[in-house]
C-alpha cells in the first residue's frame, strides 16, 4: 500500500507542477490532479504504520496547498 501511495503521490506532483504552468485551476488536468488528491487522502488513511502516513500526509498537504495557492 505504501509503495502505491508513493507512486501516485510522485504522479500528483508532476499533475500539480503542469498545473502550476498552466495558470487555470478550471482545466481538465488540474481537475484531474484534484481528484488524484483526494484518492490518496483516502488511501493515507487505511496505511497502518502512522509514521508513514504522516509523513505522506505531509507530502499531500503541500501538493494540496500549492493547488490552493493558484485559485
């Protein structure tokens, strides 16, 4: 579980860094990185070893935060 949630997490940075450019939180892929955010939080919260969630979470926040700060 751990593993996939990095690698979705790496896939949200690179959606969140092309949104960035982008400069419209209304295009398709910055839709798209919003709903990829939301599948992780849920997937963070079944991870049973709680350092590693919070250290995910961490990571989430920011991606989060950045998406946040375009609007």
């Amino acid at each position: 579980m751990e593993r996939e949630v990095r690698r979705m997490l790496d896939k949200a940075e690179r959606m969140v860094d092309r949104c960035l450019n982008c400069g419209n939180l209304e295009c398709d892929e910055c839709e798209e990185a919003r709903q990829l955010l939301d599948e992780i939080r849920d997937m963070i919260r079944s991870i049973d070893d709680e350092r590693a969630a919070k250290r995910f979470s961490i990571i989430l926040d920011d991606l989060e935060s950045k998406l946040e700060n375009l609007g």
